[in-house]
C-alpha cells in the first residue's frame, strides 16, 4: 500500500473511531436519565472528593458555613464584583435560585471582594433580583484556593453526602435546561 492510501485509511479508521466513541457516550448519558449528560454538556469535571467545609460571613456578618447544608445539594460559586463573567453570570444564578426554591438547592456565593460595603452597593445596582442572592465575603480567598480555584467564576456542586460531584469554570447559563437537568439529577 501507498504511503499516502496509507495516510488516508488511517485518518479515515481514526475519524469512524471518533464518531464511534462520541454516539456511545451519548446513548449512554441518555439512557442513564440525561442527568449526567446534561452536567456534562455544561463543560463540567467530574470530581468525586469531599468538599472542604469552611466557615465565612455574609454581608450581614452572619455565619456561613458549608456544614449547614448538608443533606441538600449546593451550589458553591466563587466571584467577584470586578469580573466581567461572574457579572454576566449572577442574574442566572438568582433565576436558578428561585425557581428551585423549596425543592433542596442551597446556593452559596462567594465573593472575593475586599470589602462587604463595596459588594452590597454593587449588588443592589444590578437588575434581576441579584441582590437577594446570599453572599459570603472572603477577601483572602482561602476558601477558593481550598478547592483550587485561580480564575472567576468558578462553581461547584456538592451533592448531599458532601461529595464534590462537578466542576465548573466560567460563567455558565444556570437557569438553563441542561443547569436544571444536571442539578435535579442531583437532587
């Protein structure tokens, strides 16, 4: 055989091994109840270690702390006023927070911000219900560097055993279908 049919045989076994494996992964997150398929689909790492609790402020000086929610599922998002994504992201994140009002979701966010005063002014200037998201101030940022977060927004979800299930960075749509799939196969 020719070097080049050769070349070409190869990349054409490579591309139907490819395809192959992709429909096999889909057919199995489908028929595994679209849960994990749907977290999956949000570009999430699947985790699988204890999630390290901690113990922070709101903006209230109130305590938050990651034991008080278990039994529920969480969603632990790290942000900060001055990052442009996490910005985009926090209308979702209120959306999300109503509509699983009740049904065994806490939403934690975290905010990195140095000050509660500075974070408090800029969540009552944002539309969406924003400001009703509960916020936890960690301005030296050992608890995201607890869980390895560098880059903002950065979110988690903790299933009820405390297990860190998935890992996401960036800003992601949360009140979207595949976020609600994904956190109710969770719940």
């Amino acid at each position: 055989m020719k070097p080049a049919r050769l070349l070409l045989f190869s990349l054409a076994a490579l591309a139907v091994l490819v395809f192959s494996a992709r429909f096999l992964l889909a057919v199995k997150g489908a028929a595994g109840g679209g849960g994990e398929a749907a977290c999956l689909e949000l570009e999430a790492t699947e985790v699988g270690r204890p999630a390290p609790g901690f113990a922070l402020e709101d903006l209230a000086g109130r305590p938050v702390r990651l034991a008080d929610h278990r039994g529920e599922v969480v969603l632990l998002n790290f942000w900060a006023t001055w990052c442009p994504p996490c910005v985009e992201e926090l209308p979702s994140l209120a959306r999300l927070r109503r509509r699983m009002a009740g049904k065994g979701l806490a939403t934690i966010t975290v905010s990195v911000d140095q000050s509660a005063d500075e974070v408090r002014g800029f969540l009552a200037k944002q539309p969406g219900g924003v400001d009703a998201l509960p916020v936890a101030l960690d301005p030296e940022r050992r608890v995201p560097a607890s869980y390895g977060t560098e880059k903002f927004p950065e979110t988690f979800l903790i299933d009820r055993r405390g297990i860190i299930r998935y890992k996401m960075i960036y800003k992601r749509d949360w009140a979207g279908p595949a976020a609600l799939r994904c956190i109710e196969s969770l719940l």
